[in-house]
C-alpha cells in the first residue's frame, strides 16, 4: 500500500482558480475523508491523484514515486498509478454479469485464465457477493451494484482506492450499511483510502483522520474525527460539522450576557466542567442542539418557543433569544416521561452543557 502526498498543488481552470497551495498527506493504510461544500474541490483533489487531471502547479506522490510535476512536464498515467477508482454513479457496465465487471480490469490487462479466476473470486468474496456472479446490475439493488464496483477496483490489488462520494444515490439504510462495509474493506486489506464527500455523518464514522475544506479550497483543519468534531479550529469547521448555535455575547467580568436575559451566565460557577472561560475579545458562545437541555426549573438561559418539530425520537425546538434564535434537541421519550413536552409560545428554560468560543460566528452565520 502506499501513502498520497499533495505539496503546493494549485489547480486553475482559465481564470477560474479552485485552489492554490494545497498541501495534504494521506498515510499509508488509513482511510482518509476530504470533507466539503459541494463545488469546493474535492473532486478535483481526488481527479489529480487518480492522474484524470494534471495539476496547475505543485507535485502529486503516491508512495515514493512523484507522479504529476507540471514543472518537470511529468505526468504519469492513470493506468500506472497502481489506483482504484470507485464512482458516485457506479459506472457499471449494464450488459456484462458480476463476473465480468469485476474481471474487465484484468482481462484488458491480459492477465492468465488461472490467476484471473482467483482474483476476481477473491474481490467479489471481499465485497460479500458469493452467488451473484452471473446476474447483471440490473438484477441488484444499489447497494450491490456499489459493491460490484468496489470489487472492480480491488481486483486490481490498487495501493490507493480513491472513493468518490459513492453512497451518495443510496437511501439511508444502505448508506448506513454501505458505510461500515467500506470501514471493514480497508481494515481487512489494508488498502489506502481517499475519500470525498460532503456528508459529515459518513466522514465521522469510517476516517481514521479527515479534512475540512471550505468554499474557496482552502483546508481549515485536519485531525481525528474526535479532533474535528470536539474540538474544531474556527466557526467554519464546527458550523460545517453539525447544526450549530451562534450566540452573541457581551463579556464582563468572568460573566457572559446572553441576548434577552434578566441575569448573566456565571462562568465561574457551575459550568467549569464544561464550558471554559473565554479568552478576552470573543463575541460569540457556539453549541450543538443537544448541549441545550429544555428545563422548567434551574434553569440558565430562558427564552420562547418559536417553533416546534416531533422528529420521531426527537423533538426539535426553536427558541427565541431575545432576537437571537437558538435550535434545540430533546428526546422524545424523555421529555414526555419527565413532563417536558413545550409548545410554541411557550417559555423554556434552558440549562447549558457545553460550547466554543469563537470571535465571530461561521461564514453562513447564525443557526443552521
């Protein structure tokens, strides 16, 4: 297996540039996320390792091997790179069974009947496929249609796969499904992987490290998912990583004003554990939904219901702040169980249990 490195790549399309100074580095054996906006260049990234693309400027290595370096006029094709490439549409061929989808990588490479047979039995037995061998993609759901091309990429015995948002058309249990399954495949073979999408949730659940790039293809911070989502580097990432709350405050003395509050949040008092003292000059406290817990006594913050959801096992709030609107999570059975069920109109009392400081609230401003 190999790790991919990306040292100042810059990627310019007429006067449109994507990126510039674009650095990253994929380890060897681990599965990596590049997490984005759409139209950010992810694909891009991924279509100048796989060699689809030549870079503007800067190098691209898989490995020890340099493989794109406009200055030096090298340009190593695709079908040398020793990659796999697995599509957001599948890009299966409708006509050819399991089988030969899986065997066309190497019956263009002339590889022997023998070794054929065992390679492509091997790649369709990773992919849990045994048995399907001779139905055509017609015949199989999405989810089996993408392992189809999972095993067309492996069959080659790639040191990279390059997985370009490919649950993305699938509904949510197999992209569920399809998730866990891709995590077992580079744990199991060891390949690495370069993954691109947009969708936090499958970021989190299959990366052993991840990317955040935002709009302008800059990477705002790289790390564990742990890293990313406990402990983001500015308003961007945190906002990008789930529905976040941008509360305005003003700061005085150890004290927090929350917009619409009688009284101060005391930050030396009952939060220490969870929420930390600003550092002088910030403006505004960020929380996830689920740090505000709905409460009718003891309460920290206070506001009104502007608006409420039944999700099912969750019920989602919108609470006014005194002209700042706050989203809020509560489970379903809790609150009915505890009598905490509010309605619109209603005032809430809220308990605060975690949050960041940041100086300004993330580009798309105010609660997603």
């Amino acid at each position: 297996m190999a790790q991919v490195s990306l040292q100042q790549v810059a990627k310019t399309y007429d006067k449109h540039t994507v990126f510039s100074g674009l650095d990253l580095h994929v380890r060897d054996g681990e599965c990596f996320t590049l997490l984005g906006p759409s139209g950010c260049g992810k694909t891009v990234t991924l279509r100048l390792i796989a060699g689809f693309e030549q870079p503007t400027a800067g190098t691209v290595a898989i490995g020890p091997r340099t493989v794109s370096d406009p200055a030096r006029n090298l340009a190593e094709p695709p079908e040398a790179r020793r990659i796999g490439v697995v599509f957001q549409d599948y890009a299966v061929w409708p006509h050819r069974t399991v089988l030969e989808n899986v065997a066309y990588p190497l019956m263009i490479q002339n590889i022997p009947r023998p070794e054929l047979t065992e390679r492509v039995r091997l790649a369709i037995e990773q992919v849990n496929l045994t048995g399907l061998e001779a139905r055509l993609p017609g015949q199989l759901s999405g989810g089996q249609q993408q392992r189809v091309a999972l095993a067309r990429a492996l069959v080659s015995r790639p040191e990279v796969m390059l997985l370009d948002e490919p649950l993305c058309n699938l509904d949510a249990h197999l992209r569920e499904e399809m998730r866990f399954e891709i995590k077992e495949l580079q744990r199991t073979t060891g390949v690495t992987i370069l993954y691109v999408t947009h969708d936090q949730e499958i970021a989190l659940a299959i990366s052993d490290r991840l990317a955040v790039m935002d709009r302008a293809g800059n990477i705002r911070q790289t790390g564990t998912p742990e890293d990313i989502f406990e402990r983001p580097a500015d308003p961007f990432v945190f906002a990008f990583m789930g529905v976040a709350n941008f509360i305005p405050v003003a700061l005085e003395g150890g004290q927090a004003v929350l917009p619409g509050q009688d009284r101060p949040l005391d930050l030396d008092h009952g939060l220490a554990h969870t929420l930390s003292t600003p550092p002088p000059g910030t403006q505004f406290l960020a929380c996830r939904p689920s740090d505000l817990e709905p409460v009718r006594e003891s309460a920290q913050i206070f506001g009104r219901v502007r608006r409420k959801n039944l999700l099912g096992a969750e019920i989602d709030l919108r609470v006014d702040l005194g002209g700042t609107e706050v989203r809020v999570r509560q489970d379903t059975r809790q609150a009915l169980e505890q009598g905490l069920i509010f309605e619109e109109g209603d005032t809430c009392g809220l308990k605060l249990h975690a949050a960041h400081w940041f100086d300004h609230a993330a580009e798309n401003g105010g609660a997603a």
